[in-house]
C-alpha cells in the first residue's frame, strides 16, 4: 500500500514526455516515474503492427532452418549462407525481446 506522496517540478513538455513514455510502457506515470528513479528496466509495449513484424519474423527464421537442413548434404556452401542468414534473424527476434 502506497501512502506516502512526493512531488517534482518539471516542463510542460517533460510532463508531456513522461506521460506518453508511461503510457508506451503501459504504466501509469506514478509507476514509470518510480521505476525510472529505481533504475528497473522499463521496457516498451509493442504495438499489433510489430507483432506482426516479430511473427513473420520468427516464421523466415523457422523456414531458413529448414531450408539450410535440407541443403546441408547437397550443397555445404548455400546451406552455411542459409543459417547465417536464419542467425541474423535470430539476433534480430532477441533484440525485440529486450
């Protein structure tokens, strides 16, 4: 239970900042104000056309997999430029995550 009350001077506009910062996080402003001085990670939301982006994403990873097993017997080199391609994807989907 949260009782206690304190108070800072800001700008309009790091008001403005701070809000719409809370409101990507899907934090209220007392909440995000509190983490931001605790230093806890504050991560984004994504928003639906991102989570788009990220399950195609995770979809080209999943296929360039495959792709590069079924090349591996037949063809060493394209299958190595197909998994570093399928890794890079990998990298990419682990920054989202962050």
């Amino acid at each position: 239970m949260k009782r206690e009350f304190i108070q800072f001077r800001c700008s309009i506009y790091e008001k403005k900042m701070l809000r719409l910062k809370a409101k990507k996080a899907g934090l209220s402003l007392s909440e995000y104000c509190r983490s931001a001085a605790f230093e806890n990670n504050i991560a984004e939301r994504l928003t639906s056309e991102q989570l788009e982006h990220y399950a195609m994403l995770v979809k080209y990873k999943n296929n360039f997999t495959r792709i590069s097993n079924m090349f591996k017997k037949r063809n060493p080199k394209l299958a190595k430029e197909v998994e570093q391609l399928a890794n890079e994807i990998r990298i990419h989907l682990y920054n989202f995550k962050k």
